[in-house]
C-alpha cells in the first residue's frame, strides 16, 4: 500500500471497523462561549456506508463555512473514494467517482480555491497491482474525474495537491523510487521534471504554492528529508537538514509557505528502537532549519500536516500514541494544544486547514473510523 494511505497505525482491517462503528447524528458545530479562548472540539460527521468505516486524509477550507474532506472507504473489502463537505453547520457527504467497478481508489489530498473550484488527488489500483493517479474535480455541484498522466511503468502515487487559481495547481507524490510533479494549466494534467536525490527511494509527500511560479514540496529521499523548490520553470532541491544519523529515519510530511520565503514543515525523525519525534523545519528565504518541536508522548510522535496563517500562527496535526496531537506555533515556540481523542484504540489527525489564527479544520480517524475536530 503506498506510503501515506493510513498515517499513524496498521492497515485498517474491515472487521476492526465494522466492530468499532457507531451510528450517530450529524450534529452543529459546538460554539465556544462568547469571549472564550479558542479550543478543540470533535465534530460529528456521518458514515459513507454503515459497517465500513471512512478514513480522511486531506481537508481544505475557503472559509469558516465552506470546506471539504477527502479519503476513502471500504466497499465490499475494496477501497472507494470518499469526499465530505461543510457548510458552517453540519458535514455531508458528496458522491465522488471512482475508476473500475472492482479498482480501489483513495484520495489523499484537496486544494479549493473556491465553495465552488477544488482538486483532490490520490491513487487507484486495478488489475496487475499498479497503482496509478487519480485526479478529481469539483465545480460546485459534482465530483469528475480528470485525466492524469502517468511517469514510466512502476506506480504512480500522488499525495498532495496545491492551487493557487482555477488555471495553477501542482500535484506531488511518488513514480516509483522517483519523485512525482505534475501541473494543472487549467485545460490539462501534464508531468513537470522532478529531480530525485540519489538512488534510493524518493518520494514527495507535501506541496504549498503561494504563486504559480512558487512553490515548495517536502517528502524523504530513503532516510533524510527531501525539500524541492520551484520557480516556475524548474523544481531544484533545497538542501534541509536532519535530527541524528543513520539509522535514524527522517522524512518531511507537510509544508504551509505564506512566501516564497516563509514556509514551515513538519514530519517525524524515527529513531531505530528508538522513540519517534515529532520534526519541525522552518524556511526564511535562505535556508531550512530544524525549530524545536514537542514530543509528549513516550514512543510514536508524528505531525503529519501543518497550516499556517501569519508568521506568528500555525497549527500541526498528528499523534503521540494512540491519541491526536496538535501543537500550535505563536511566532517563538511551539507547543502542545489539548485536543480530544474520541476513539478507544488509536486516534490520528492527518489533515489541517486554517482559515484564520482562531478557525482551523482537521481531519483524521479514530478507530479507523473519520474523525473531524474543528478549533474554533
């Protein structure tokens, strides 16, 4: 299974969700009382299809009241598509398509520029194993799928996806043990060069455009970081550094650029028998360097996605455990933000959109079943 279709845990098992599902109402969004502070609260979301659980990877907001969550579901042990969409008071699910009757289908990431214009992206399988892109479309009343080009014969996965108008997007993942880009132009998907560092295993796992002629990816390059730039007319790798030596594992998940020359990543250096840490990196025009970051728990520490705002507000999403982790940045440090864990097995956020420094969305699951928590 590629690299990022459940972040935080095992292969979901069908039977586990079936087991943990529980049927419930869409409910309104909890307020926080006039004049309190800021806080993290579970929103309930429904069920793509009862007994089958439904994994969100990818959120993207336009607005306190307008964004969408994409992941998948099982469908008789198949993996299917799954999109939900929030209106300011309840999240509802949005059909999507997916490619073959029998193929499974993921979406791991969504970029809206608009209620009305959004990209996901991800990856099916059919026959023979290959994984291959999937792109989709929303223009405001359905999902379409996209043509997407394919990189040489080994799988094509595509993680991530950054829009910064109807005619500019930039899609990132993995071809192989090579890194993939392709580009939207507003007419078609077509391959952008990327170059690979090295012969071991590339891949990109996040990607933030502030312009069409910039933009930054992150990801691993075998047991290091891996930071691409580009400038509109080629991708060029950024030199970003690394917590400890080999075996010590490093790899870059998420980045939110406000510029070309501010941007923040996040990921997990994983030590060999070893605790994981959670790893922050900050870009200032020049060079990338390692920010001390929190790591809670007393094993697994993971950020897996990271949105910021201002240059004195961000807010990552992972977890430490079996339970969700957030922590906030206020322009000095970082720290961790209380945030709930539902679910009685393992709860993950993989996802995060901030709208401004006091709305943000994040998505995830929790018991191998969706979980959406909202600050606000």
């Amino acid at each position: 299974m590629p690299r990022r279709a459940i972040r935080g845990g095992r292969r979901i098992g069908v039977s586990s969700a079936i087991a943990a599902l529980s049927m419930g109402v869409v409910l309104v969004v909890p307020l926080s009382p006039a004049g309190a502070a800021p806080a993290w609260s579970v929103v309930a979301t429904p069920s793509p299809n009862p007994g089958n659980g439904g994994v969100l990877n990818g959120v993207s907001c336009v607005s306190a009241n307008s964004c969408k969550a994409v992941g998948y579901y099982f469908r008789n042990s198949t993996q299917k598509t799954f999109v939900r969409s929030w209106n300011g008071h309840v999240w509802t699910i949005v059909a999507s398509p997916n490619r073959g009757q029998n193929d499974s289908n993921t979406l791991t990431g969504v970029s809206c520029i608009a209620a009305n214009s959004c990209k996901a992206v991800g990856y099916s399988r059919g026959t023979g194993g290959v994984w291959k892109t999937l792109i989709e479309s929303w223009n405001g009343q359905t999902w379409t799928l996209v043509n997407s080009p394919i990189k040489g014969t080994a799988s094509n996965v595509l993680n991530a996806v950054s829009c910064v108008s109807a005619n500019s997007c930039i899609a990132v993942g993995y071809a192989g043990a090579k890194t993939l880009v392709e580009s939207w132009n507003g007419h078609a998907w077509k391959l952008v060069a990327s170059p690979s560092s090295g012969t071991v295993g590339n891949g990109l796992l996040g990607v933030s455009c502030t312009s069409a002629s910039a933009c930054s990816a992150v990801g691993y390059a075998g047991a290091k970081t891996l930071v691409e730039s580009w400038n509109g007319s080629a991708w060029t790798i950024v030199a970003s550094p690394n917590r400890g030596t080999p075996p010590h594992s490093n790899r870059l998940e998420s980045v939110s650029c406000l510029s070309p020359t501010s941007c923040r990543a996040v990921g997990t250096d994983r030590a060999q028998g070893g605790a994981n840490k959670t790893l922050v990196e900050s870009w200032n025009g020049h060079a990338w360097t390692i920010v001390a970051s929190p790591s809670p728990g007393s094993s697994a520490n993971d950020l897996h996605g990271v949105s910021c705002k201002s240059a004195t507000s961000c807010q990552a999403v992972g977890n430490s455990g079996t339970h969700t982790l957030v922590e906030s940045w206020n322009g000095s440090a970082w720290s961790v933000a209380a945030s709930p864990s539902p679910g009685t097995q393992i709860n993950v956020l993989s996802a995060v959109s901030c709208t401004s420094a006091t709305s943000c969305t994040a998505v995830g699951h929790r018991d191998y079943l969706s979980l959406v928590e909202r600050y606000a």
